[in-house]
C-alpha cells in the first residue's frame, strides 16, 4: 500500500512539472492562431492606424526575403491610404529586387502617390544599377516632365546625370569607327571576300544595335574537321584595343599567303570584334574613359551594353 501510495505521489508531481514546464497551451494556440506572416505584415501597414504599429511592420518586411515582392506589389496595387502607399513603395525601394522596377516607374507616373513615395521610388531605381541604366534616360526624362515636386524633379534629374547620356555630337577627333561603321565596314569585306568571309547578327544590344560575328573560313572545304577559334572584345565600352585589334586580324586573315590560306584551310574563325556596340559608341562619343558616378556598381562599360560582368550583381 505504501508502495502504491508513493508512485501515484511521485506521478502527480512529475505531472506538476510537466503543466510548469510546457504551460497549459494557451500561449501556444495563441502564437498559432496569430502566426507573422508577410500577409499580416502588410495587412498592418495598410489598415494600421497607428504609425509606431506601422513603421515596425515596415521594418519587418524589409528583414523578410525578396519572396515577399510579389505581395507587396500586389498591396501597393490596391492601397488607398496614403501613409499606407508610402509605406509600401518604402519597402519596395529598399528591396534591390529587379521586379521592383516596372512598379516604381509606374509609382512616378501615377498622380495619386505623394511626393515622398514618389521620391523613394527614385531611390529604389537608383539601387537598381543593372536593369536601370542608360536605355532608362529617355522614360525618365518624360516621366521628369509629369512632376509637379521639384524635389522629386531633383532627384530624376540627378539619377539622369548619374546614368550618363550619350552626347548629341561625336567627338570630331575621335579617330576609331563607331559601331556602325564597323558595321558597314564588315559587310563590304565579306561583299569582296565571298568564298572566306561571312558576317552575320548574332543579337542586339539594348539600344537595338546589332551584335556581329565574323566568319573566316575557306567555304570551298568542308568545316566538319576543322578547329574553331573564337575571338571576342569589347566587353566593357573603352576597350580600344580590342575591337581596332581584332579587325586588324580580320583584315589579315583575308589576305594572300602560304599561313592565312593554310589558316583558312584547316581552322573556322570566328570573331566578334564587339561585344558591346553601346559602351563602345559612347566612349567613342565622350573621347574619355566612360566610368559612371554610380561608382558602388562600376558597371557604366555594362550596362548599356550586355551586364555579363555585373560582380555586385552577382556577388552583392
């Protein structure tokens, strides 16, 4: 009997600590029922009335991942309240997130959003330094004009000037061809060279300019045993050398003799004498080194042309 008793005294007390140590649950359903999601993140931001409820919701958000870009694009797409639409565009600026742009150009033309959220939207753009270059300058010059903040009209501005134009006239001592000349250039060879030279578009760049690549080759023989050899430049826009070198090489390689007929014969080249017809022209235009005031991206050689060398992109 004293046996009995004792275990079911040492039961009730382990049960006691048991209720102790894990609570009775409340708290437990409390956090299920009320789990922070993004979902209750923005709902907070849209309909808190509070503006200390508001501000830590934001702060939130912008701890969360990029995944939550789709929601609050989708928010910021039926928002009413103005503190609520600022708040969300907050989020969206600080994001660094690509999808983001469509959205904030779209935030800079409507004329319901505040001076504010228009002026984070121009911050968002800013940090966008892959998509947002300078194939954004004209759009940004319109969206300029719909401004009735000069601030935010100072800020267009500045991010224009920090995107780097092309000047109006080229540089008259400018001796390198532009990127059409080449082009013409390229096509007149392979007119007087039909049997070893061939050029074809292999894309465009962002301002729609062709991408070429040279074929040389003796087009008599077959190529199915023949080595390939791929020559490209001009990856970033100042890349002189390059491009001038490389259409050195072409001319050579349509010339007469034992080595480039024996070349011809047993190799396919293929050159690509510039890759980015854009940063090419500009630094032509400008007769300078073409580096952006956008310094912490250093990608004005890139980004106008093929973002291929985008580090910060890529490596943050």
């Amino acid at each position: 009997m004293k046996v009995s008793r004792i275990m079911r005294t040492c039961t009730a007390i382990v049960a006691v600590f048991g209720i102790l140590m894990a609570g009775d649950g409340s708290d437990r359903a409390s956090e299920q029922e009320k789990p922070v999601t993004v979902k209750s993140l923005i709902t907070t931001v849209v309909e808190a009335k509070d503006e200390g409820q508001r501000k830590k919701a934001v702060e939130k958000l912008l701890k969360r991942d990029n995944t939550s870009i789709p929601l609050v694009i989708a928010a910021l797409k039926t928002a009413k309240g103005k503190r609520a639409k600022e708040a969300l565009v907050d989020v969206l600026s600080h994001k660094k997130d690509e999808r983001t742009k469509k959205v904030l150009f779209e935030v800079l033309k409507d004329a319901t959003f505040s001076p504010k959220a228009k002026e984070l939207a121009v911050h968002g753009l800013s940090e966008l330094i892959r998509v947002v270059n300078r194939s954004s300058v004209e759009p940004l010059k319109r969206i300029y004009k719909l401004q009735k903040s000069d601030r935010v009209k100072a800020k267009i501005k500045d991010l224009v000037a920090e995107l780097e134009p092309l000047p109006e006239k080229d540089n008259k001592l400018a001796k390198d061809p532009s990127s059409a000349e080449i082009h013409k250039g390229l096509q007149g060879w392979a007119r007087s060279h039909p049997d070893i030279m061939d050029v074809e578009t292999r894309g465009k760049s962002v301002l729609g300019k062709p991408i070429l690549l040279v074929k040389i080759t003796n087009e008599k023989t077959s190529d199915e045993n023949k080595s390939v050899v791929l020559f490209t430049s001009t990856h970033c826009g100042n890349e002189e050398l390059g491009t001038t070198s490389l259409l050195h090489l072409t001319k050579w390689l349509l010339g007469k003799g034992e080595v480039v007929e024996n070349i011809r014969e047993k190799i396919v080249v293929l050159i690509m004498p510039c890759v980015n017809p854009d940063g090419w022209d500009a630094h032509r235009r400008t007769g300078r080194s073409y580096y952006s005031k956008r310094s912490k991206g250093y990608t004005a050689l890139n980004v106008y042309g093929i973002n291929i060398y985008d580090s910060k992109y890529l490596f943050g």
